[in-house]
C-alpha cells in the first residue's frame, strides 16, 4: 500500500531564519558582518517586499547572506524572483468595481456644497470690494511716449460708481466703468496722473508721462 507524502516548501523568509537560527546568529550580527541594513533583513526574513530595494540590490544582498548562511545562492535568487513577482501583483486587479451609484443623499451633499461655495464666494467678492482700491485701467495711452500735437485722446476703464480725475479734472465713467476724454497738453514733459476714488474714500492711481516735441 503506498501512501502520498505531502512535501512542504518553505517560503524564503522561514528558509533565511531558520538557516540563520541553525548558526546561533542574530539579524543584528548578520548586519555587521554583511553590511546589509538591519531593516533589508528583516524585510527578507518576513517577506516584506515592498519594503526592499530594487532587485540589483537585493541580489548583492542574498550573495552575502547565503554566503554566511551556506546555502544555494541561485536556488535563493530563484525562489525570490518567484515570491517577489507575485507579491507585487494587485489583488484590486482581480475585484470587481462597485459602479457609481447617484443617491438623492448624495445628490443633496453636491447641491449643498455648491450653495456653501456660492455663498461664500459672493462674501468674498463683496469683502474684496470694501477692502481693495478701485481698480483703474488705461488703455490710451497704454505706455509713457513722446508726440508732437499738444492734444491727445485718454481712454480706459475703472470701476462704475468711482469719481475719476486726470490731473484734477474730471472725466465722465459710464455704467460699466469706460471712460473717455481729450487732455491739452504742453511743449515737454507732461505727467497724467489718473486718481480713482471710490465711496468708501479707498484711492488707486495711474501715472502716464508724455513727451510733447516741437
């Protein structure tokens, strides 16, 4: 009558220990005398893999310890190719996704974060419009630049509702905050200075130099 005998393969961390333990010898007096991180080998010891460096380090690693260990470094190197590729697969690989699933709980959390982002980014608006200055743009003349007639057009644009002077004179700011108007000017330099005033007395301004030739 014959009977099947079940032979057991140690995995190569179980395999490492017992080795090592047979020899009396500590992870840590393996370290020293190898010059492997203590961590790298108990990492080996426990299967550890992801905790390991790339594979060329690995190897040079196993070569010293086998070599204190006496056993076969390409059954090793072998045996931890094998345990590595497989310890790197995902199991997520193997599941099955949950579909998205749209709930009216879930519905009503998106619609209330976009009320919330609503709201709080209208505040925000309005704070930066009580704390900010005015803002004033010219679009004529863009730069600083040198003419020779003595009358020039200035546009731009700032905001409604803001009081508006070139150099102390008015200028008339629309509904949506244009502007428009001719400036006289004299032989030689000529600053513009642009003064946006809001209600809240906050002032922004622009300066524009004009070199006026004969």
């Amino acid at each position: 009558m014959f009977r099947t005998k079940q032979i057991k393969t140690q995995i190569l961390g179980d395999k490492l220990r017992n080795a090592r333990e047979s020899l009396k010898m500590t992870l840590g007096e393996v370290s020293k005398k190898t010059k492997i991180p203590l961590g790298y080998l108990r990492s080996l010891e426990e299967g550890s893999y992801k905790e390991l460096p790339a594979d060329v380090y690995v190897g040079a690693y196993l070569r010293k310890y086998t070599e204190i260990l006496n056993l076969n470094i390409d059954e090793i190197l072998e045996q931890f190719r094998a345990e590595r590729g497989m310890a790197s697969k995902s199991p997520s690989c193997f599941t099955k996704k949950t579909p998205l699933t749209v709930t009216p709980k879930k519905i009503g959390l998106v619609l209330s974060i976009m009320v919330i982002a609503l709201i709080f980014g209208y505040f925000w608006h309005q704070l930066s419009y009580l704390i900010n200055p005015p803002g004033i743009k010219i679009s004529q003349p863009n730069s600083d630049l040198t003419i020779k007639e003595k009358a020039m057009e200035i546009s731009g644009q700032t905001e409604p509702d803001v009081y508006l002077t070139v150099n102390g004179q008015e200028l008339y700011v629309d509904k949506k905050g244009y502007f428009k108007g001719i400036v006289n000017l004299d032989s030689g330099l000529n600053i513009l200075k642009f003064e946006a005033k809001d209600r809240f007395g906050k002032i922004s301004t622009a300066i524009r130099r004009i070199m006026v030739t004969k």
